[in-house]
C-alpha cells in the first residue's frame, strides 16, 4: 500500500492532480507533470538570472513572491531558481517562449528573449498556492509541482482595450488593470483615449484638448439618459493623463513586456475635440459640449445612425490636417510601439454632406460617395502616422470607400471586416463585439449591473471563439483583443467585473494551441483563478455559474427550463417565495409553473454543496416573455 501511495505522489507529484490538469490560463502549449517530489520554497531559496535581463524578471518574481512569503531573495548570477536567456536560441518557442522545468531541488526557466522568461515566470506564479497573490506575510505550503514546460503563444498580439473617455480611470487603476494583464500574458494595452465624453490625453500644443475636452458637466445614474449640459453650467468632472503620466504607465507596461497602442478616434466620436476647438468640425457650433453620457444621437438598429451634435472632424478642412499633425507628433513621440490606432468608427456623414466645402472637395477628388470621403480623411491619416515613423491600424469603417495602403484592421463589427481586409493582404487584429466585447451582458440581465445592453457575449460564446476564419492566410491575423468599453463601467472594481473571467477565456484562444481548447477544464482551471483573485483583491463575475431561465409551452402550460454554463452545478429553485437553498426542490427537468401574477420562480445553483452564483428571482410574466427566447 505504501508503495502505491509513493507511485501515486512520483507520478502525479504533490498536487494529485492528473498529468493534463494544470491550473495555468492561458494553457501552456505543453504541460507535463514529472516524477519527482515537488520543489519547496523556503527562506533559503536563492533565484538567480544569467545576464542583466533575466535579472530583472529575476527581481520582479522576487518582488512578488517575498510579498506573500516574507521571504527575502537578493538575485545572483545562479540560484535553484534559475532564469535563463539561452545562449542558442531554441526555435520551438521564438521571441515570447519558454520551457520550465521544476524538480525537487531546481527551478529551471529557459528563453530566447526577456519576455519569454517574464512569462515563464507567470505560469511559476501560477503553479505556487492562491496565497502567493496576497499582499501581505501570509502561511502556506509553499510548493511547486515537479513539472515540464513548453509554451509559447499562437498569435503575437494578445490585447485588452480599455476605454478611458466614458469613464476616466486614474493612473493607478490602469496599472493595475496592465498588471493583472500581464498575468495573462496579455502583451498589447489598447488605450482608448478620446471619444465624445472626454479627451483623456495632453497634447501640450493644443492645450484646450486637456483644458475644456477633458471636462463635462457631472451627472450620475443611468447611462445615455443624462440631462445635457445645461446653459453655464459648470463642467467640473474632469480627468486625464499627463504626459509624465503617459510615460509612467508606458514605462510600467513595458516592464510587464506589455505595448501601448494609444488610440485617437477620429475622425467620429469627437465632441470632446469639437467643444475644445469648434473650427474642428463643419457646423463650427460654439455650443457643442463634452458630452457626460447624455443622448447624443439616435441609432435605428443595424448599425444605422443619426448624431444630434456634430461631432465629427471636417475632412475638408485643412486646419483639421495640422492639427492632426500636431497630436500625432506628440503621440508618436509619447508611445514606442510601432502602431497608432487611428480609430475610424461610427462616424456620421450628414453634417458632411450638407457641408459646401466636403462637396466641393468630393467633386475637386472625384469622390462619389461620403464612404469614399472618410477614405480620403484615413488615407491623409496615414500619411501623417507615417511622417511618425508608425504604422496606422483602425477599426473596420476604414475599409469603406478604400482601405488606406498599408494599414492594418482591427475587425469589430464581426469577423467580415478582417476577412476582407486579410484577402487585401492587409495585417487584421480581430475582436468580433459578438464573442469578445466585454462591455456586454455577460450573464442573466436580471440580475447583472447593467439590464439594458444590447448584446450579451456569455462566457462559453467568448471561449467558442475562433480568431482564423476558414479560407484566410492566417499570417495576416495579427491576433485579437477583448475590448472594454466603458459607458457603463464607472469604477475599476466594474471593469474587473466585467473582464474576467471572460478575459481569462479569452486568453486561452490567443495564446494556447486551438487543440487544447475543452470548456469543462477551461472551467475548472477557472475557479482556481478565481481563489487567486479573491486573495488578490481583484473582482470578477460569477455569471457563468448563474440559472439561464427559459420558458416552453407544452399543451398549453407554462414551463420553465433550466439550465446553466459551468456544467456540474445543482440548481434548485422554489415558487414560493422563499430563498431557494439547497434543500428545496432539485431541478431535474422542466418546472411546470402556476398559473397566476402573483407566481415567482426563485432559482439558485450549488458547486459541491456551496451556493455557486447569484438568486435569479425570475416572475411567471417574465417566463413566459421567454418562451420563444433562447439564452438571454
Ligand atoms: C466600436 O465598438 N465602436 C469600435
């Protein structure tokens, strides 16, 4: 018997988990559990990195696990936890790979480059105990499974778009937003700086950007339904990023082997720079104001729009090209990654077309339609991004009326765009809003923060997701992002909310091989993240764990069907008001419901005897409104 016991700990090392489960997102490219005992931190431990980068991922490591630990690590040029950039490069895991190889008495992280190691690292992080994320001296049995790694990613752009105008985020949110990143091995921070409720970055050469477009009168309460600024009012809620900022979070970034990709959204979306300077845009109304969220336009479904303020750049405008010219300079100089994102979407051509000098310049350009104007704006955009040394990328509106020569898309309105762009030979970062918006609803609208969005992109929908559509050269998809957009979203706590677990879902298809990808220990990995950042201080939704109500009539009598994400839960419900728990009813197939107005299913689901997600208190009314409705 001792001998089986001794086999069973050699074969599956201390954690007793079986040789494919591993608790790491994204899932490494190869994972191995190895025949020896695991390796055990202690106060002796020494950490060491072969050359003046390793030793830096070698500190950064330290930093993080002297924290929880209380121990104290200087790093040498060798220690049992060895990071290594290897002298020959191996070809298996390129720029951002890396093996790891943990055994009782060593830790071996091997990479061509730092950023490999910086992931090493992570996944490191991730095999010790849910206590290594504490902030504080903490206890725990500080061990690391004997393992064997091999990992690298499968696209080399793996970002989150965080929206920064609906709501402003302090310097020291969106650092901690890039380091939880990071963890994920997330390598591009998609900033999206501008948009009509706020310019968020100074461009010191046109200091009114920062002075008036970064302020707006305050409002609180539902989004879209605000009063609009009222006449004298005074626009006292204000944010934005100086350039020192700028360069601290960069910098910050970067040693997290994260990019920025500032985006200034032009040539819509742009009542902020239009209430700095009216001369920006055809009306030149004096009146226009940065919006805080009220209505500002009316959307017809389809994607079809009217805006009620002009908030869109004049194209035929030459003082709208110099001031470009001046913003770019500045974010050019501001960001070092190769890309600036241009922007491109929902911008409204009415003002154009009833503007003399937009028709006078389609007629001088031969330029047959409104589409065919934006073009000739993103062409003359290029052309200054590139007088910067950088490249353009924008979203899928710029293929409209011609897409400018070299840029690159970024596919939001489903994967067509990318399609069409990557058949063109164009670079393509796809983030479809139907799988990987995490605005949306992530859960039952009942019972989430936000009831009224228009969308919802469960969890599972998000972990379907395929970046490489069928037919296309893959070596034009980039990668993806998962976007954040925040009208919605007024605190770091809700963005948190709102990113995760889908951004852990997320990181899987960007990352991992599309092999390894399986629901059930996607899910499974997932709680254990989700321990993590309960240590961690960090929020995320339990909605993949809630009850997705349906209804069905059968011979006239109303049903309701059950059902949920994370397969395994026990769901029980009551219909009498009472709190369901786990000793009221068991569903085990559709609930015939009551007749009468009065009639409320009450539903909850269990994990292992525990409460899992959130009561979804659901009326008779409401049951039968989903009748025809799949999931909500
Ligand atoms: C977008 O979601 N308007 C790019």
């Amino acid at each position: 018997m001792q001998k089986l016991v001794i086999l069973f700990v050699l074969v599956f090392g201390s954690s007793m988990l079986p040789a494919q489960n591993n608790n790491i997102i994204p899932q490494p490219a190869s994972f191995t559990y190895t025949r020896s005992l695991p390796f055990k931190l202690n106060v002796g431990t020494t950490i060491g990195g072969n050359n003046a980068e390793a030793q830096k991922v070698a500190r950064m490591l330290a930093d993080q696990i002297s924290r929880p630990t209380g121990f104290r690590f200087t790093i040498r040029k060798t220690g049992a936890i060895q990071l290594t950039i290897n002298a020959v490069a191996d070809p298996i895991i390129g720029d951002e790979g890396y093996t790891l190889n943990v055994t009782t008495s060593a830790i071996k992280i091997n990479a061509n480059k730092a950023a490999g190691l910086f992931y090493g690292a992570q996944t490191l992080l991730q095999l010790l105990p849910p206590e290594i994320e504490s902030k504080e001296a903490t206890s725990a049995k500080w061990s690391i499974p004997a393992c064997a790694v091999t990992d690298f990613p499968r696209f080399g752009w793996r970002g989150l778009m965080l929206d920064v105008s609906r709501h402003f985020f302090p310097k020291e949110d969106v650092k901690r937003y890039i380091d939880r990143m990071a963890r994920y091995k997330y390598n591009v921070f998609h900033w999206h700086l501008t948009d009509d409720e706020g310019w968020r970055i100074e461009i010191k050469s046109l200091p009114k950007l920062t002075e008036v477009g970064a302020c707006r009168v305050p409002r609180y309460g539902k989004w879209g339904v605000h009063d609009a600024p009222k006449e004298g009012e005074a626009a006292t809620d204000c944010g934005y990023y100086t350039q020192e900022d700028i360069k601290e979070i960069v910098a910050y970034a970067a040693e997290r082997h994260i990019q920025v990709l500032p985006e200034i959204d032009v040539p819509g979306h742009n009542s902020a720079a239009v209430a700095s300077y009216p001369e920006l845009c055809c009306t030149q109304d004096p009146s226009i104001k940065v919006s805080p969220g009220c209505k500002i336009a009316e959307w017809y479904g389809n994607g079809q729009f009217k805006m009620l303020v002009d908030n869109t750049l004049d194209p035929s405008s030459e003082q709208v090209y110099s001031f470009l010219d001046k913003v770019f300079t500045e974010v050019a100089a501001l960001f070092p990654f190769g890309y600036i994102h241009s922007g491109g979407d929902e911008c409204y051509h009415g003002y154009w077309e009833n503007d003399p000098d937009c028709k006078a310049l389609m007629a001088k350009e031969g330029l047959k339609t409104s589409h065919e104007l934006q073009s000739y704006f993103t062409k003359r955009v290029e052309k200054i991004i590139q007088s910067k040394g950088k490249k353009m990328i924008g979203w899928d509106e710029i293929l409209e009326g011609g897409l400018a020569p070299d840029a690159a898309v970024m596919s939001w309105r489903g994967l067509e765009g990318g399609i069409e762009a990557a058949k063109l030979g164009h670079y393509v970062v796809m983030s479809p809003n139907d799988y990987v918006y995490i605005d949306l609803l992530q859960g039952e609208p009942l019972v989430e923060p936000d009831q009224t969005s228009y969308k919802s992109v469960r969890l599972q929908k998000a972990y379907s997701f395929e970046p490489v559509p069928e037919g296309i050269d893959p070596k034009y998809i980039l990668g993806g992002q998962a976007n954040l957009w925040t009208e919605k979203v007024p605190t770091i706590r809700q963005a948190e909310y709102m990113t995760y677990p889908r951004a852990w879902a997320i990181a899987d298809l960007y990352w991992s091989p599309k092999e390894a990808r399986n629901w059930d220990a996607f899910t499974r990995r997932m709680e254990n993240h989700m321990e993590r950042s309960d240590v961690a201080g960090i929020n995320y939704a339990r909605s993949a764990f809630d009850p997705i109500v349906t209804g069905s009539m059968v011979d006239g009598k109303l049903y309701a069907n059950i059902a949920t994400e994370v397969n395994g839960l026990d769901i029980y419900y009551t219909l009498d008001e009472s709190i369901p728990d786990k000793y009221s009813p068991k569903y085990t197939g559709p609930v015939a419901i009551p007749e009468g107005k009065a009639v409320t299913l009450k539903v909850a689901t269990f994990h292992n005897g525990k409460s899992s997600g959130k009561m979804v208190p659901i009326s008779r009314d409401e049951i039968v409104k989903r009748v025809k409705k799949v999931n909500p």
